[in-house]
C-alpha cells in the first residue's frame, strides 16, 4: 500500500512516462511497477474524489509531457504511451462523473475537427456533459463538416462541440463552424482546445468558448 502523499505523484509520473500498468513492458526502468490503471484505483480506493485525481495527477502529468514534446526531449511514441496511460486512467473515473444523474437536457454531438486525432480533451469533455445531464454523441476524431452536418440533421435541436488542438486544423474548426451557421443559425457551436481563444471563437462566429469542460456544461444548461 502507497501512502496517500506519494500516490497522486506516483501516478503523476505513470502519465508522464506512459507507464499504463503493471502488466506493460514500457517503460523498461518500470517493469513490474504498477502503473496509470492500478495507481487510479487505489486513489478512488483511499478516498480521492475524481476531479482531484484528474486534476492534481491526470492534468499535471499531461501537461509535463506537452512541454517535454515541444521542447524535442520525447516524440510521437512517448506522447502515445502517455495518452495511453492517460486514457486508462480515465476509464475509471467516467462512474463517478456520470453517478446519479439522467441524460435528459438534451444532445451534445461532439468531435474534433477534420484532420484532428487528438482526442483527450474532447473525452473529458464528453465525461462532465455526460455526468452534467447530457445525452452525448460522440463523433470522434478527424471529423468532417460533412459528418457533423448530418448528425445536426438526424438530432433536431441538437448543441455541437468542436475541438482543435493544432493550429491547423483551427482553420477547418472555423470552416466547419460557419457551415454549420449558415444551415442551422440557431444551433448553439461550442468549441474548444488547447490552441483556441474567446477572440478565435467570436471571430469564427461560434456561440461559445471556454477553456475547460465546466463551463461549457454551465453554458448548456443555461441555454436548456
Ligand atoms: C497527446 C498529444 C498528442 C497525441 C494525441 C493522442 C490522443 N489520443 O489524443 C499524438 C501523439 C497522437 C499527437 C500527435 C500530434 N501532435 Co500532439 N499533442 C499532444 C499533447 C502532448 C497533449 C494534448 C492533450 O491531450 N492535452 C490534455 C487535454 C486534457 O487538454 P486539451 O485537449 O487542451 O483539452 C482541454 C481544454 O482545451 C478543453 N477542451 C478541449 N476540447 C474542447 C472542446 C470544447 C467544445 C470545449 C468547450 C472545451 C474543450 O477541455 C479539456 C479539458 O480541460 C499536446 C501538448 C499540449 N500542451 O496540448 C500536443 C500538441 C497539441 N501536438 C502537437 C503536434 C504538432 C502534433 C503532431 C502534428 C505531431 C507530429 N509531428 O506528428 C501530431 C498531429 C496528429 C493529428 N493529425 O492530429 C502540437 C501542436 C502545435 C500547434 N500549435 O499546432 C502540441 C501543442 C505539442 C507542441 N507543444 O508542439 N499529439
């Protein structure tokens, strides 16, 4: 048993070195070690609440391993052991963000957008609308206006959500957004993602930013 000080950072380094569990080969200083799966149950074991574990273990590590990319220390292989480790730990505490609540506020269609694969913002994204009340959908990655055009249609009154973590793939977020403007002025776009600002979102003409899923949840609810 970890004590309960030594836990958080342990499975903070789990995130920033991919180690996914204990049962994984990478990375090979930590073979036999536990890692992001156990770690994450034995915090909700010992008592820390989901958010605390996302944002003083989950978050903190990712964000090290953001830096580490940008600055050429690890590259793409590294990143996706982390994002592995990072995704398993996640899968634990979706329970306590969907606990006790009915999806009847409405549908939130959700993706990134076309030319996109990051998807771990717009998961955690789907896990507190998803806990807050709403029925999801889910379009993944790389998602094409063409796509979210047809989902919009198949869900009347229906929100979207729209992330973009590369600079370029904003361009395709604003082309997808007046798309959808243009047939469906009324529908509310949120987006977001590490990149976007308030000033890119007004510029684009969507509805919403925030940089956390929160606020979108607070913005959705107001507008139920
Ligand atoms: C993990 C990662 C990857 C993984 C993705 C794995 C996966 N399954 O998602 C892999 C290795 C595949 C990858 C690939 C690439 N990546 Co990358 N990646 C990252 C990294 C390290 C972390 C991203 C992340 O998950 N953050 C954690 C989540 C929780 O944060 P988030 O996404 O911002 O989401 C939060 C908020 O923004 C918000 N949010 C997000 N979406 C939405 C949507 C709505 C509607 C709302 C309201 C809110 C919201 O809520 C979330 C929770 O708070 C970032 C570095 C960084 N600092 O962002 C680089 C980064 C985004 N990647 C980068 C690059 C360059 C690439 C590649 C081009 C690298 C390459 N040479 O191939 C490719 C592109 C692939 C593609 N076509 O998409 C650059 C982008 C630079 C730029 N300005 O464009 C970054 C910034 C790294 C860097 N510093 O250089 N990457």
């Amino acid at each position: 048993m970890i004590i309960m000080e030594d836990l958080l950072e342990k499975l903070t380094l789990c995130i920033e070195r991919g180690k996914v569990d204990a049962a994984a080969a990478f990375p090979s200083d930590m073979i036999g070690e536990s890692g992001a799966d156990e770690l994450t149950k034995e915090a909700i074991t010992q008592g820390f609440n989901a958010e605390e574990i996302l944002n003083k273990a989950l978050f903190k590590g990712m964000q090290t391993v953001g830096v580490r990319f940008r600055d050429n220390e690890i590259f793409v292989p590294e990143v996706l052991m982390a994002a592995k480790a990072m995704n398993t730990a996640m899968i634990h505490l979706v329970p306590f963000f969907k606990q006790g609540i009915i999806n009847q506020k409405g549908t939130f269609v959700i993706g990134t957008a076309a030319g996109d694969m990051h998807d771990i913002g717009k998961s955690l994204v789907t896990m507190i609308l998803e806990g807050g009340g709403w029925n999801i959908i889910d379009l993944g990655t790389n998602v094409s206006t063409q796509k979210f055009l047809e989902t919009i249609a198949e869900n009347p009154g229906c929100a979207v959500g729209i992330s973009a973590l590369l600079t370029t793939t904003m361009v395709n977020m604003q082309k997808t957004v007046k798309e959808i403007k243009d047939s469906y002025p009324d529908i509310n776009v949120l987006v977001g993602g590490a990149p976007v600002t308030q000033t890119f979102c007004d510029a684009i003409g969507a509805d919403f930013y925030s940089p956390e899923p929160h606020g979108a949840l607070d913005f959705l609810n107001q507008s139920a």
